[in-house]
C-alpha cells in the first residue's frame, strides 16, 4: 500500500535537503502514518486503516462514520 492517509488523504512531498554551504539535494517528506484498527457501530464490525496522526485526531473529533464519508466524497477511500 502507498504512503497516503485514508482519512485526510495527506502524502509523500519532495523537498530539498539544504547543507551550511547551501547546497541542495533532494530529500521526501513523509505523512506520520499509523496502522489502527476502528469500531464500526453502525456495521458491527471493526476496520483497518492506514490514518495520519492528524487523521486520527479527525476520527476523535468527528466520529468514524462522518469521517468516513467525507473521506469518501473526497476520493480518499
């Protein structure tokens, strides 16, 4: 599976490593992704996802289904 959140749909970006000499080469960025297993009360049934922190701290605050279909409207999942 690709380095993408499932909820927030945040990914990998390039970037440039700058050297004291400023220098650049180039270097990624990576999403603070976390496997996490969430309840589904509605389904009755638990699911796994591949969420950024900040993607779970969107699950905490809006609840699973809301953001779940938001996810979905957006195209994430």
């Amino acid at each position: 599976m690709s380095r993408i959140c499932q909820i927030t749909g945040k990914k990998v970006i390039s970037g440039n490593n700058v050297s004291h000499s400023h220098s650049k080469t180039r270097r990624k960025f990576y999403p603070n992704l976390q496997t996490k297993k969430f309840y589904i009360p509605e389904e009755d049934r638990y699911i796994t996802l591949k969420v950024s922190t900040s993607g779970i701290r969107n699950i905490n605050k809006m609840g699973i289904t809301a953001a779940m279909k938001d996810a979905k409207a957006k195209g994430y999942l």
